[in-house]
C-alpha cells in the first residue's frame, strides 16, 4: 500500500475497550503530549496538507480511530463549509469501520448513513474531490460495510 507522507505509525491500532486510550491512559502512545496544531485544509491543494494525507495513511493501514483524530483536527479549522462536510464524511467512515471491529453494527449502519449523508453532494458530477474519486470510493465502503469486507483504501491522486 503506497504511503502519502512518512510519520510512522503508532505502536498500536487503538480499539476503545481492548487498548490503553492513546491519550488519557498514562499507558498510551500519546499521554502527555501536546495536541498538535493541525494546518490548514484546502481540497484544491490537497497535496500540501500532511495531515489530510497523514489521515488517509492511517486509515488506509487500518488506524480508523487515529484517522478520526489526525482528520478531526483539519475539520475543526473548515467546519460550516464543503470541505468541513468532506473531512466530517471521512471521520465517520472511519468511526464506522471502528464500530464495526467493535461488533456493533446498529452504530457501524448509523455511522455509514450520516457519512454518506456529508459526501454524497461531494460525489455528485464531480470525478475527483480532494483527489479522491469519492463516488467509486463511497461504493467500496458501502459495499465493504455491507459485505464485512476490509476497508477499501482511500486512494488520493490515483487512478
């Protein structure tokens, strides 16, 4: 799987009831770090944002509560605005293959609902957003949700 920037991942994948919470148990691989500050989000120059890229890293390697947090940060600077709703749409993909590993798919469904909710008017007579092909990638992880699949990887820039 190719890799979109080079920060290394965590030492572990954070599963909510299974592992240290990354930044609240003294044993995570965050404790007593200071949040970073995250830069700012363009979907026209997508390649220049190193934690949008850090976010499809993460999720793509199966890190859906660490893409959460390193695409939450963005979303917090773009909130009310088209690409707010793009990141806010990634978030809950990823919440929902979180859920999904947690075996509870009343929320995996709710999750998959709301983020299409956010990426469908993203996908629609567009080929690309932030360089994704979002319509085809919103029909992977439709059908990965529906099918218990594996994640389909966020490709940015490709194909």
């Amino acid at each position: 799987m190719r890799r979109y920037c080079r920060r290394p991942f965590p030492p572990y994948r954070h599963r909510p009831g299974r592992t240290p919470h990354p930044v609240l148990d003294e044993g995570g691989h965050l404790y007593g770090q200071e949040e970073p500050r995250p830069g700012r989000f363009d979907p026209q120059r997508w390649e220049e944002s190193e934690d949008y890229l850090w976010g499809a890293d993460l999720f793509n390697h199966g890190y859906f509560w660490e893409a959460h947090e390193a695409w939450e940060g963005l979303w917090r600077g773009v909130r009310g605005r088209p690409e707010g709703d793009f990141l806010r749409g990634l978030i809950q993909v990823a919440a929902a293959f979180l859920k999904r590993a947690q075996g509870r798919e009343k929320g995996t469904l709710s999750l998959r609902g709301k983020a299409f909710e956010k990426l469908r008017p993203l996908a629609e007579g567009r080929g690309r957003y932030a360089g994704v092909r979002l319509a085809d990638w919103m029909q992977d992880v439709d059908e990965a949700l529906s099918q218990d699949k594996a994640a389909p990887p966020l490709l940015i820039g490709e194909g």
